[in-house]
C-alpha cells in the first residue's frame, strides 16, 4: 500500500532488526499463554461460527446461556464444542438454538464423551463450525469482487470518518451523505461501555450513547447501504467497528460474517484503558486476529490512546513499542502486512517549540519501519481547547504530515473535537480542510527529504534508540511474561494493570490436555472443512 515512500531516515538497519528480535522475545511468551488458555468469549464465538445466534426475552444471547451452563456442569477446559455436539449426537435436541434454550432452563445435561463417542462429537463439531468459516470466506470473496467492480479511491491515504449518533438508521444516513462529500472509511463508534458488556447485544439498535450498539443486525445494515452508495460512487465504501473489550472475539466472528472491511483491535488498549484482565484481553485478540486474518479484515491499532495520558514528547518511543508488539502479535495470528493499520497521533502540545517538526519525524519514523502497513495516523484531541480556528488550524498541520509522510488512512480531525458532538457542518469542514491539503500538497513525499543530520532525522533515532531501550528492560523483566510485568508497573499510558486482576478474570480458563476448537484448528491450518 506504501511502496511507492522511499525511505526518508537514515536509520541504522541493525536497530530496526535489533527492535523487532525484542518485539518478539517480549511478545512469545505471551503467546504462549493465550495458546494455554481459552475465554467464555472465545467459545462463544465458536458457537456463533457454528451457527447459534439470538437472544432470550431479556435479552440475554444463547451463546451466553449455552457456555455458561456447560461450563457450570463439565467446565470449559476441553473446549464448548465437544460436550455441546455430543448432547446434539445423544439426542438431548435437535439443534443448537434448541439446546441452548434448553440449557437456560436447566433440561438438558452435558457430559465430557471420552474415546469414539469424544471423537464423532469433535467431527460433528468441525463440519458446523467450518459452515461459518467457510461464510467468511465467501464474505471476503465478495469484497474482493466488488472492489475490482467499484474500484479503491484513487488517493492515499484514505480519509476516515466517524458516524455514530445512537441509532443506526441515523447513523445510515449521515454515513451515506459522508461519502458522497469525500469519505472513503466509515466507522461505527461504539455505545460508551460496550466494550465491558460480557454479552453481544441483538438486533438494530436506536438507543445508544456517544455511539451505537456493535451487534449483527447494525452490521448488516450498514454494510448494505454503504455498499449501495459504493455503486453510486463508484469507490468501494470501506465499514469499520470495534473488536476489543470483553467480547473481542465473538465481535470478529461478527464482523467477519457481515464482510466488516477494518477493526480497531489493539494487543493492549482493553488492558491499559478499560482495566480488561491481561490474560484474558491477550487469549481474545490472538482469536479474533485470527478471524480477522481469515477474513482480510484491516486492524486498527490503538497506540495514539497513550499520548492522551502520557505526554507525546517524552512518551513517544512507548508508541513505537506498542506498534512492534502489535506487529509481532498480529503476524502471529496470520496478518499479512497490508492488513496492519498501526495507529499513531499528532498530540504534541502545540505552544511547544518544533512541535511540528517533532510531529514530522514521528510519522516518518512510523512510516519507514512499517513500509507496507496502512498506517493510521490520528488527529489532535488532547490540546483542543473550544478555540474553533486554533483547532481548524491544527487539524490543517495534522492533515499537512499525513500528506507529507504518506499515511495510509487519515482520521478526519473535527475543530470542536472533545468539546462537543460536532455539527453535521463541523464535519464538512473538516472533510474540505483534508480535501484542500491532500488535493494541494498529496505529492510532498516525492519531494520531501529532510537532511541526514538535521533535526527530524536526530529525533526518529532517538525516539528509535529510546524504544530499543525500554524493550531491553521489557525482556529482562524476571518472570515467565516479562510483558506483562511491565504493564503491571505502568509502562504503557502510565496505567498500572496486574495480571491476577482486571474485569474479565473469571472468564479465562486454562487448557487441558484434549482440548478441542475447530475453529481455531481451521484458522491456523487454512482449511475451510
């Protein structure tokens, strides 16, 4: 996606090798835990990719009501699927939907099946589970086809901007005219909180707050009228939501099944920023990355959420090292590059001096260790102050380096941003001050090469070195996941977050030997049955 940006650093090659070998030293272990664990919400995906969907009169979803009654019975250390489909195999229902209503009401029992009858159930188990895998194939075959129909926007980077009013069929509209003035990425903000709800909402939704409910049925119906108005444009129209918080991987599932085109799915940020157990936050995204790889689905990375709590001057290496580990995570799970929306800020405190130049090397750094990623680089917020033609100024600066340094998506910055919801015409101004830089200065990286000592280049090395450094110190942490001992001392966002503690902790359970998930076993071997 960025092949045409030379390299603009002078980086040493053996720190860019250096920094990426304490990536993954830092991260192995940590994959390793999630590869000894599952979640309730790792399970409840598999069933959701076998099929089961809706909800009790309450509202509660029957994955939730099957997961928690097998596992109050038998437990979850072999995985939900076995004892599931063996109840199905016995003749306990006739179906999932069946027997998860009667799991609710507690006339249905489970059992652990050992030896043939352990293995007719796992049989049974990977052909309906590969149903759903096998629809998110179709999904993304789908979007490739309509993509060679419609066509990319012939601009880089892409612009990115935020719908969310609550309700969904609002959120419809306003995302349809926000294409029409120049929008290439729609993202549905989440309702505040969702991200701690241990359960998927149902249906279409109208009562949000500060967003709107991420549940199926919204996902559907947005990505049928932005693909609606992609034929009327003659762009492909890219939808984006939120894979993170406690149900990170039942959202994937989702998301891959409704062909979603990004994710915002960070390794940490449910850990730094909403107090989601580490375990539990790093078992899920492995999964949903994985089902995020299946599907070509682009993440979005949450690394510009440090620079709201830390500052961006002192903090930004953190920034580097949360994209490493991102990079080393998402790789792991089977992200090819052009799948790696890395994200990074503009959030250095304007009234310092240089802080454009600052800005400048920051990006560039970015954009020279991830050549082939997407990168998504952020707006201002933290330093917005109410000051409608100071923040408008601001953004033009934040829109100037996404020009400059060729970014890959662009988030449109809004001038009343952390003040109030902004106004229909605040985001047409927004959407014509991205519109003027890119269309005026979108070639500057052809011609922009800052001096091999000078300033810009002096800070990307010591941003660079200062990563080096505090990856040095992640991996001789004592302990068996260096990792995360340094997110329990504050590394990250200056947020302290123990493994033995967090929302989430009791929904993690620790592997037997057996365990059994064909979705994950279909993931990682590529197969579709």
């Amino acid at each position: 996606m960025s092949s045409r940006v030379k390299p603009l650093l002078d980086l040493d090659p053996g720190d860019v090798r250096r920094a990426r070998t304490l990536a993954r030293k830092a991260g192995r272990p940590v994959v390793k835990l999630a590869q000894s664990h599952t979640t309730v919400s790792v399970e409840r995906a598999t069933l959701r990719l076998a099929g089961l969907s809706g909800a009790d009169h309450d509202r509660v979803p029957w994955v939730n009501h099957l997961v928690d009654r097998v596992r109050s019975e038998v437990g979850l250390e072999h995985g939900i699927t076995t004892p599931v489909f063996d109840a199905l195999r016995r003749g306990e229902a006739e179906d999932l939907l069946t027997l998860a209503q009667k799991a609710a009401s507690g006339s249905v029992s489970f059992r652990l099946p050992e030896g043939k009858e352990a293995t007719r159930a796992q049989t049974t188990a990977r052909r309906e589970v590969s149903r759903g895998i096998r629809a998110i194939d179709r999904q993304r075959a789908t979007r490739d086809r309509l993509i060679k129909r419609h066509g990319d926007p012939k601009q880089r980077p892409w612009i990115y901007l935020i719908v969310a009013t609550g309700d969904i069929y609002e959120d419809i509209t306003q995302a349809q005219n926000a294409a029409r003035e120049g929008a290439d990425i729609i993202a549905v903000i989440r309702s505040t909180g969702q991200s701690l709800l241990d359960y998927v909402p149902e249906g279409a939704t109208r009562e949000g707050y500060a967003g709107t409910y991420a549940t199926q049925e919204n996902f559907r119906l947005m990505r049928a009228a932005l693909d609606e108005t992609s034929k009327e444009l003659g762009r492909y129209i890219r939808l984006t939501n939120y894979a993170s918080g406690l149900c990170m991987p039942e959202i994937a599932a989702l998301a891959g099944l409704e062909r979603l085109d990004m994710m915002l799915n960070d390794s940490m940020y449910g850990i730094l920023f909403r107090d989601i157990n580490p375990i539990r936050t790093f078992v899920d995204q492995r999964f949903s990355r994985q089902i995020h790889a299946r599907a070509g689905i682009i993440i979005n990375t949450g690394e510009d959420n440090y620079l709201t709590t830390a500052d961006a001057v002192e903090a930004a290496h953190t920034v580097t090292v949360s994209q490493l580990l991102n990079e080393y995570f998402a790789k792991e799970a089977g992200l090819e590059d052009w799948q790696l929306g890395l994200g990074h800020a503009f959030e250095i405190n304007p009234d310092l001096p240089d802080s454009f130049r600052m800005e400048l090397a920051h990006a560039l750094l970015a954009r020279q260790l991830f050549p082939q990623a997407p990168l998504k680089w952020m707006p201002p917020t933290k330093h917005m102050t109410g000051d409608v033609f100071r923040g408008y100024l601001l953004d033009g600066f934040f829109n100037l380096v996404g020009a400059m340094t060729g970014q890959g998506i662009l988030l449109v910055g809004m001038m009343t941003e952390a003040v109030v919801t902004p106004f229909l015409s605040d985001r047409d101004l927004a959407l014509q001050n991205v519109r003027y830089v890119l269309n005026a200065a979108g070639g500057l990286t052809e011609d922009f090469h800052p001096p091999r000592d000078g300033f810009i280049q002096n800070r990307a090395r010591q941003v660079l070195g200062e990563a080096i450094d505090l990856l040095t110190r992640i991996t001789d942490e004592p302990g068996r996941a260096p990792l995360l001992e340094a997110i329990a001392d504050g590394t990250f966002g200056l947020m302290k977050r123990p493994a033995n503690a967090g929302k989430g902790l009791d929904g993690v359970v620790q592997r037997a030997p057996g365990y059994d998930n064909p979705a994950i076993t279909l993931l990682e071997s590529g197969e579709s049955r």
